[in-house]
C-alpha cells in the first residue's frame, strides 16, 4: 500500500483549521509522555514479577518463560504485520547480547540486589551511549558532553565505591552488563533503519527461550513445579514485556525522542516504590546520591543534544533553496 494519500475535496475552513498548528503537535506530544511513562512503570512491574519469582524457578527458567509469552504477546498484538527480520545478522547478534544482559540483572536480582540500586546503575547506559556514539554513529561530542559525562561516572564511583553498600562482584557485572545494554540500544538505532520496532523486539524475546534452555543446567530451578502464583507473575513478565514495547513504539511514533528520554530515569522512583512495598528494601544515601549526580549528569547531556539540535534547524531554515544563505 503507497503511503501518499489520496487528495481531500476542497472544502470550507472548519474550526479545526482555524487552531493554532502547535495544539496537535502539543496533544501528541502529551499522548506520547503518557505511554512512555506507562511503559516504563509496566517494566519495572514486570521487573519486581521476575525478581520475586526468581526463587522458585532460576534465572534460565525465567528467560524461557520470558521469553515464550513476551514474543507470543508482539506477535498477537502485531496483528498479521510481518515479523521477518531484515537485517538478520545484526538482529542476532542484538538479541544474543541482551540475553546476556537479562542473564547477568536476573544473577544479581536472585542474590538479593535491590531493584532500586540495579536500576541506580542502568543510569549509567545514556552516559555509556554518548561515549559509543562517537565511534559507532560519527557524532561529534563536544567538550561541555565530555565533561558531563566524567561527572555522571563519578557518581557511578560513588555507588560502586569500597565499603559502599553495592560494592562487590554483582554490582560490577551489573555495570559490565549496562555497558552492553548500550551497545544495544545502539545497535537499535542502526536496525531501526531496515527493521520494524515489532521485529526488533520479537527475535530479542524469542532469542531467550533457546539460550534459557541452554543455561539450564547451570541454573536448573530449585522447584520442579513452581506455584500458581509464581507462574502467573511469569506469564504476566513475558505478556508485560510485550505490552511495554507496544507503549514504547507508539510513543516514539508521537513525540520527539528528546522529548521522551527524561523519563526512563521514572524506572529509579518505581523501583523504590515496589522494592519498599514487596522486600522492604531502600538503597542506601550513597547509592541515592550516586544515582541523582549520573541522571543530572545525563538530562544535561540531553539539554545538549537540544541545543545542537534546534542550532542545526536554525542553520537549516537560514538556507535558501539554491544553497546559498539568506
């Protein structure tokens, strides 16, 4: 089907084209804020399921159920769009690496880290993305981003310090894991080109049935059949993860991304609220403080991606259409 639309009759003004043309763009925008923060708390709800069922049935028992009802729930909710990869190798190899993402946040979530302070830690992938972009997109970072950036991991050092209550091997296998997690996100950008945000997602969540049943026998689950309740937690995990898409997808067809970004860092508040009601759990002052100096540090490099972005449309607009300037 041709995206050109066919020419409307000619017709009377109506109230409609009398408004201002920054009211829809303004409504959009707010449509859009309103599904990216529902997303993000139906993640970090699918998050608390999986940490709290992760006693009874393992991190690899948790990939596959993860995976099973989070790729049936795009191909549902998809509704006969085609899920075919098209760029396959880098659609593998996204999805391969995220699997082990997922394994290393499940590990460190069974051994009792609060979510809360894994989510303290994932901060850091914006800072991560800025670093990887100059290589892997040919962005230009300037000095004021380098400078935020050094700031945003000093606050990393300050979770992740000796003594500190997030000092140990899962916090730094956390921190490797965000690393990753921001070559994916990197990696989306890239796909995004040839490959529709449903199939992106699709073979992300179906990658993990096989790589869970390989990791199996390295964490068999403790319970042969686990409870009703704890399955249902899962099932709601993997359909979660699908629906989390779905928002995230029409979202980012609404509003700017810039526009979207701030709120990612709404994971942090959710994983304080379900960590206190469900385990009584709360970071400590140092993962909290850490934690606000990496998300000013990265909002700030946001604000400069907005600057460079409105100097870009601005030189744009001073351009005539025979290239030279006004």
């Amino acid at each position: 089907m041709s995206d050109r639309q066919p020419a409307a009759p000619a017709a009377a003004p109506s109230l409609a084209a009398a408004l201002p043309a920054s009211l829809p763009a303004l409504d959009d925008a707010v449509r859009g804020i309103a599904l990216i923060a529902v997303g993000y708390a139906v993640v970090a709800c699918a998050d608390a399921s999986v940490k709290w069922a992760l006693p009874q049935v393992g991190p690899a028992a948790a990939m596959i159920w993860r995976g099973v009802f989070g790729a049936l729930a795009i191909a549902l909710l998809a509704r006969g769009a085609s899920l075919r990869p098209v760029n396959r190798r880098l659609i593998s190899a996204r999805s391969l690496l995220h699997c082990g993402v997922t394994v290393v946040y499940y590990i460190a979530w069974a051994g009792g880290m609060p979510l809360a302070s894994s989510y303290a830690i994932a901060a850091a992938a914006p800072l991560l993305m800025t670093l990887l972009a100059i290589p892997m997109l040919g962005e230009a970072v300037g000095w004021r981003r380098w400078t935020s950036t050094a700031v945003g991991f000093c606050g990393v050092l300050i979770m992740l310090r000796p003594g500190g209550a997030l000092w140990g091997w899962p916090a730094a296998m956390l921190l490797a894991a965000v690393a990753l997690m921001a070559l994916t996100r990197i990696w989306t950008r890239l796909l995004a080109r040839t490959d529709s945000p449903a199939t992106i997602a699709f073979w992300l969540l179906l990658a993990h049935v096989p790589v869970g049943l390989l990791l199996l026998p390295a964490f068999p689950p403790p319970v042969l059949l686990p409870s009703a309740p704890v399955v249902a937690a899962l099932v709601f995990l993997g359909c979660a993860n699908g629906l989390a898409h779905f928002l995230f997808a029409r979202a980012f067809a609404l509003a700017p991304v810039s526009v979207l970004a701030p709120f990612e860092y709404t994971t942090l508040v959710w994983g304080l609220v379900l960590g206190l009601a469900i385990w009584g759990e709360f970071p400590e002052v140092g993962t909290l403080l850490g934690a606000a100096i990496v998300i000013a540090a990265g909002l700030y490099n946001l604000h400069r991606e907005r600057v460079r972005a409105r100097a870009a449309r601005r030189a744009a607009t001073a351009i005539t259409g025979d290239g030279r300037p006004h």
